[in-house]
C-alpha cells in the first residue's frame, strides 16, 4: 500500500470509537504517514477531549454504546463548528450518514475501511478547512478595510493609510501611530489588533496623558497590597490585563524619563514588576503606541528616550491631518449627520452649499473629531425638514480660502476678472463635483441612481 505523508506533521485527529481493535490498527496506519492520534471509548470521552483539546478532525464511529454518532457530531459541531469530522458507518447504516453530511458532517467512510480511501479523505477535509480558514481570513481583512473606510472615507491619504495598515497587522512588529488629536489613532490600533495573530485576546487601551504620575507605574505593571496606602489588594496592570492581545499605549510621549525606562525594559524582556512585588510576571502582549507630540523633537531635547523610540518605532504609521484629505468631509458630514438625526428624532434636508464650502474651506485644527461636533451642533440649531446653513457652523476660527494659497475670499491672488460671488460659485463647483463623485462611488457608478437622489438644498 502506498502511503503519502500529510503535508502538514503532527495533525491531530479524535477517534472515537469502542472497537479497541479498529482504533488500533487505524492508529497506526494514521500515525505511520506524522498524525498525532487522541482516542475516546465513546462519545462522552469524546466531548470531554474537545473541552479541553481541539483537535484538527475527528474520525468517528456512527453506532457506539450511549450517544450514537450523530448525536455526538451535533454536539461537537456546537462546540467546534469549524472542525471536519468524519462519520464511519456499516453498509446498512449509509442513510444515517447521509443524513450525518446534511447537518454538517464532511464525509463519511463504511467498514471494512480501506485504509487508502480514509487516508485521502483526511487529506482533503484537512485542505479545505485550510482553505476555510484562508477565507475567513480575507473575509476579516476585507471586512476591516471596508469598517475603516465608512468610518474615514476613501481619499487617497486614507488608502494608503490602509494599505499600511494591513501590512503591518500581521506581523509581530511594535507599531507607533503619530498623527494630531482628532485624526483616530485609536480607531487605526483596533483595526490592527482586529486583524492581528492576536484579534482573539484583549484590546486594552492606557491614555498615559491622563493619568497622574505617581499612579503611573501601577496602572502599568500592577501593585501588590500594601504597595502604598489605600492598595487593600493586588491590583493587575494593564500590561496583565492585555496579556495575550494587544496593549495600546495613547500619548507615549507624557510619560516621564524614569517611566520609559521600565517601559522600555517591561517592552524588551516581556516581563513586568509590580509595584511593591518581588518577582517578575511574564506577559505577552502586542504593543502599540500613539502620540499627537513630536517624538522627533523631544529626542532633540532629551525629554524622551532614544532606545525607547526606537523600540516603539519598528513601524510608524502617520496619521493624514482632516485638512489633508478635504475630499473625504462632504462623505463624513453626511455621516455624522445621518447618526445625530436618529439621536435627535430629527430630519435635516441635508446642507446648503454655503454650508458645504465652508466645510471645505476650513483648516480644521481638531481634525474628525471636530467636524463631528460641529455636525451635531449644526444639526440640533437647524430647523426640521430644512437644510443646514453656513450660519448653523459654529467655527472656532476662520475659515481658509477656497484657493490654495491664498489668506481669504477677498484675498489679491483672486484670478484676473472675476469677482468675488464667481470665486465662490467655481469653488462650490468642485464641491458639487466632489460630492457627484462619493455618491458614483457608493451607486457602483450607476448614473441612474444617483440621478434620482434628492441634492442638498
């Protein structure tokens, strides 16, 4: 008999069977090509494995004492939905396991089993759950582009922002996001956590700008009780608490000198101190660090530590300012305004285009977060059923001209003969055309579609 060994060594595989005999001889034909064999008597054996062991396939018989097998196989296919089992039935029992394959079974074989036919079969069930699993894993990258899309639009700064992100996920790298306040920093460290090795352990996120410097350290790496007045027990830190995920460290760079020193060692040995403790706790964790500051500059003056940048810096992703991507507000306004209208109970007849030119011609120094704020406020001072106006936009500064370049809407760099209501009738253009173009985009460039949607008053 020509036997092919599994490409993959060490396989495990649940045989469930009350024939000593047959779990035997099987055994070793299954062993001989690198399987690593679990036996059960019976099927209650069998989902105590499962509770405690997954195994890659379970090869089981159909009639065993007590539960028979497609009792079992329902039972385990609750518990590990995505592992093949294979039913192994007599002749006369060809019907159950039909029936078997209906409820999810992946295939069954008959006895007297030929050994060559039960190895192929395992093969195959092995390579699709592989190709299974290969799915599941585009379907959660494709799923995560799409959710950081909707929630940041589809300018050219966000693609490549993505791209970057997808890159990076995947691999064990400490990544270090800098980017102002306000452009989701933290929304781009839960995609990479989402679609990382780790996406099955915790995200925990520290904001070490908010938190007082003489709690810092505990808040890091835990205290022990009696560690300093008040501490009645031991309290974990949050590198304990990511342990297995992801640990995100917000605004890194508040931290004081002698902080990033125990950081940096926690960082390299994967191995923390909790305050007051006398041995170390070995963790593993993920990091991800994000800052709104200069790193760059405060190496310059020594205020932040060079190794521990360094260390944080395996990736850097910069996170694109709001006024960097201006293409993206008109699809971000008609979000936010779609969400504060269900909180309000409210309808707004969507913006005027005085409205949507001031959007475009603002600097925006609080990036996302303050276009969302100005959304929801706007949208509670508007009447219902009409449309926001300009004056509806409560700007904490000036807006920019709709020019580049240029300081305001009366500015001398206006072009040669024309006046100020043809500046802003050309500008509100581009803004029309920007806003044809999200709505092309989200129709799939179905014109007729987008003939038939009502255009902002």
């Amino acid at each position: 008999m020509s036997i092919e060994k599994p490409a993959k060594p060490k396989i495990k595989i649940l045989m469930v069977d009350d024939d000593d005999d047959f779990r035997w001889a099987t055994g070793n034909i299954l062993s001989a090509v690198g399987y690593h064999c679990i036996h059960a008597l019976n099927g209650q054996e069998a989902l105590d494995v499962v509770e405690k062991e997954i195994p890659d396939l379970v090869l089981m018989d159909y009639r065993m004492p007590g539960q028979n097998g497609l009792t079992v196989a329902a039972e385990m296919k609750r518990l590990i939905p995505a592992v093949p089992i294979i039913m192994i039935t007599a002749y006369g029992e060809i019907d159950s396991a039909v029936t078997a394959m209906k409820m999810g079974i992946y295939d069954y074989v008959t006895k007297p089993v030929d050994n060559n036919d039960l190895l192929f079969t395992i093969k195959r069930a092995l390579e699709k759950q592989d190709l299974l699993a290969k799915v599941e894993q585009l379907r959660t990258v494709l799923g995560e582009r799409t959710a950081l899309y909707q929630l940041m639009g589809n300018s050219d700064p966000v693609k490549k922002l993505i791209g970057n992100v997808e890159k990076v996920a995947p691999t064990p790298f400490t990544v270090l996001i800098q980017g102002e306040s306000g452009t989701g920093k933290e929304l781009v460290a839960r995609a990479i956590h989402n679609l990382s090795r780790v996406k099955d352990g915790p995200f925990v996120a520290l904001d070490c700008g908010a938190i007082p410097e003489a709690l810092v350290e505990s808040e890091l790496f835990g205290a022990m009780k009696g560690a300093y007045t008040g501490a009645d027990r031991d309290k974990p830190g949050h590198f304990e608490l990511a342990h297995g995920g992801t640990l995100f460290l917000d605004e890194v760079g508040n931290l004081s000198f002698s902080i990033q020193q125990k950081l940096l060692r926690a960082i390299q040995e994967r191995k923390i101190r909790p305050l007051g403790g006398k041995k170390t706790v070995s963790v593993t964790v993920r990091i991800i660090a994000a800052t709104n500051q200069s790193l760059a500059e405060d190496l310059k003056s020594g205020r932040f530590r060079s190794d521990l940048y360094f260390r944080l810096n395996e990736f850097s992703i910069n996170m694109p300012s709001l006024k960097e991507r201006l293409e993206d507000i008109p699809y971000l306004a008609k979000k936010f305004l779609d969400e504060v209208e269900i909180e309000l109970k409210k309808k707004c007849a969507g913006f005027s285009k005085e409205a949507l030119l001031t959007l475009s011609t603002y600097h925006w120094p609080g990036n996302v977060r303050e276009l969302r704020n100005i959304i929801r406020q706007a949208a509670l001072l508007c009447e219902e059923d009409a449309a926001i106006q300009a004056h509806h936009l409560v700007l904490t500064a000036q807006p920019l001209s709709p020019n580049p370049g240029t300081a305001n809407l009366s500015s001398v760099n206006h072009p040669v003969g024309k006046s100020l209501k043809e500046i802003v009738n050309d500008r509100i253009a581009v803004v029309e055309k920007e806003i044809i173009g999200t709505v092309l985009k989200e129709e799939k460039g179905n014109k007729t579609e987008v003939s038939q949607k009502k255009p902002p008053s």
